[in-house]
C-alpha cells in the first residue's frame, strides 16, 4: 500500500439545482480511495456501522482499496446530508450524524504504518492525531483536509495538526475561516509560516491554487456544461492530487504543479453523477483524455526573446 487515508465513509442524502439522491454511498476517506485507486494503492482506516451494505464493501475492494483498517461497529454508519443551491461550490449542511464515529479509535494494522504518503480526510482533528500517531515512521508526505464544522468546535486541535503536516488542503472559505483572514494570499502566508510546506486551496469551479513556500501554481477547474453533485469533489481532488504524488513517488515543485491538475481532472468526473457514480466507472483512456485537455486548456506561448506586451507607448 502506498497511501493510506483515514476520514469518513458515508451515507449521504444530498439535494442540487439537477435532483436528489438519498443514502449514496459518501465519505471523505470513500471519495479519496477511490480517486487516488486509479494511481497507486490504496489502504483505508474508517469505521462503518452494521448497516454498511457489502456491495459498497465490494466497490471499494474492486478498487483494490485495502479495507482491513475499515472497521464494522454496533451502530450506524455516518450520515450527511447536504444541499447546493444556485451556488454549486458550497455546501450547506442540512445535518451530521456522527454515529459509529463518535465511539471510534482507530487501531492501524501493523502493515499500515509504515505507509510512504498518508492523507488525513475530513474528520475530527482527534481522529487525524490519532492516526498519525500511530505512524511507526514518518511518512514522506503527510497531507490534511478539514472543514467549517472542525474549525468552529476543534479550532486548537486543528491548528496543532497543521503544524506536524506538510500540506493543507482545503476551500476557499474555510481558508479565510481558519485564520481571520479575506485575501487569500494573506492566509496562506499566515498558514504557511505555521511549517506547512504547502497549502492547497479549492476554489469549486475556478479551480484550485497551490501555494507552495517556494512557488503559486494555478489549475482550472475543467469547463462543463452541466455539474450534477459537487459532493466529494475536494476529496476527489485530493485523491487525484496525492495519488499522483505517490505513483511518481516525487514531492517537488513540477509534481506538485501537475498532481494538482491530476487532483482537477478526478474532481471534474466526481461533479458529473450523484455521489461516486461516475468516479466509479472510469477508464485510463478517459482519465488521460482530460489530462490532456487540461494541457491544451491551459496552453499558451510565452513571449519570446525579451518581446513585451504590444503595449502603447507611455512617457513613462
Ligand atoms: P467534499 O469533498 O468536501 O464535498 O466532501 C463531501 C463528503 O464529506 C461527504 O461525502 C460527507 O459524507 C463528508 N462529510 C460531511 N461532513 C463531514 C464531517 N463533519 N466529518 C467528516 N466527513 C464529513
């Protein structure tokens, strides 16, 4: 296993501009394995409770998904329900039942710890530190995810987390949220100077920036149509993003501009279908396909030979 991810795996009920869907299968840490599958292995620590279905066991196994740390508990398994309104890039939370996860301690199997890459998905702090405690050496890159929810009632716990990790990944508002802060600039310099090596910020559908200590790299969100369910789109990118990183089992500035045009291209699938219907199904040829129309949308000539811009000419 080369990545391993802990977070929530879900059912969720979701509503937007395009329909409804009630009890699909969700999580952060579901959205992530699967994403990051079509790169490289993938090990997961979760909890579900009796009513997990195992055809959603299934799913994740024919991934190749290890489930050994996915745990099965008296109870029921993490609900989330969630609606978009005209608004696609954010979520508004109708209702959270933590369920199983209120009582859960993740206990790593022993062949997990050691794992290269780990991601901390959206879930409480105290579960995150859990795991990378657990940790029997420190991974080559260790990435988190949170959210609006985490900051309001674990803010300490959250902050302490980003100072052990190398890279934060989360949306624009929790950003500003996490650190008082309106420009987005200004927050990642402020997080930044906490020992991040990197903040990646999600922006929905303009895109995402990486704001590395030594570079600002841009992607675009992929232009469609038509988004039917933003829900698991930041997990998705970050499963695109980190899988890459550890396919190529490099963590330097030109892998990270692309792992976040990887992290794009599986973000733009997820939005097609309600939950993970279409990230389910994909095939390496469609995969690449939009990989390269990432390249062509984003394909422009610098100017050549100390050439500027035709500009008019300005006394000074
Ligand atoms: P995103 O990629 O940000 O759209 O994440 C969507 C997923 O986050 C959904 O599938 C939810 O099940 C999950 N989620 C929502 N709230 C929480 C929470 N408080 N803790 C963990 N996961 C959550």
């Amino acid at each position: 296993m080369n990545i391993l991810v802990v977070g929530s795996v879900a059912y969720d009920s979701v509503q937007t501009p395009e329909g409804s869907n009630r009890h699909q299968l969700g999580g952060s840490a579901t959205y992530f394995s699967i994403s990051a599958s079509y790169f490289t292995p993938v090990g997961l620590v979760a909890v579900v409770g009796k009513d997990f279905a195992r055809q959603d066991f299934h799913l994740l196994e024919e991934h190749g998904v290890d489930t050994t740390g996915l745990e099965t508990n008296a109870g029921e398994t993490f609900r989330w329900k969630g609606q978009y309104t005209e608004d696609m890039n954010a979520a508004i939370t109708i209702e959270t039942r933590l369920n199983v996860f209120e009582k859960f301690k993740p206990a790593l199997p022993e062949s997990h710890r050691r794992a290269p890459y780990l991601f901390l998905a959206n879930i409480s702090p105290d579960l995150q530190h859990a795991v990378l405690d657990q940790m029997s050496s420190r991974p080559k890159l260790v990435a988190c995810d949170s959210m609006n929810l985490w900051i309001e009632i674990a803010r300490p716990r959250l902050l302490e987390l980003i100072e052990k990790v190398d890279v934060l990944m989360i949306n624009e508002a929790e950003a500003r949220q996490l650190t008082g802060m309106r420009s987005l600039v200004g927050a990642a310099g402020a997080l930044l100077k906490r020992g991040l090596k990197a903040l990646v910020v999600k922006r929905g559908e303009y895109g995402a920036v990486v704001f590395h200590k030594d570079f600002t790299f841009a992607a675009p969100a992929y232009p469609l149509a038509r988004v039917v369910d933003p829900t698991g789109a930041g997990d998705s990118f970050a499963g695109g993003f980190m899988g890459y990183l550890a396919a190529v089992d490099d963590t330097g500035a030109e892998a990270m501009r692309r792992a976040a045009v990887a992290g794009s291209v599986m973000a733009s699938f997820t939005v097609e279908d309600f939950g993970v219907g279409r990230l389910n199904s994909l095939k390496t040829t469609e995969i690449n396909a939009r990989f390269n129309a990432f390249v062509e949308l984003t394909r422009f000539h610098p100017l050549g030979g100390g050439q500027g811009l035709p500009l008019t000419a300005r006394t000074a």
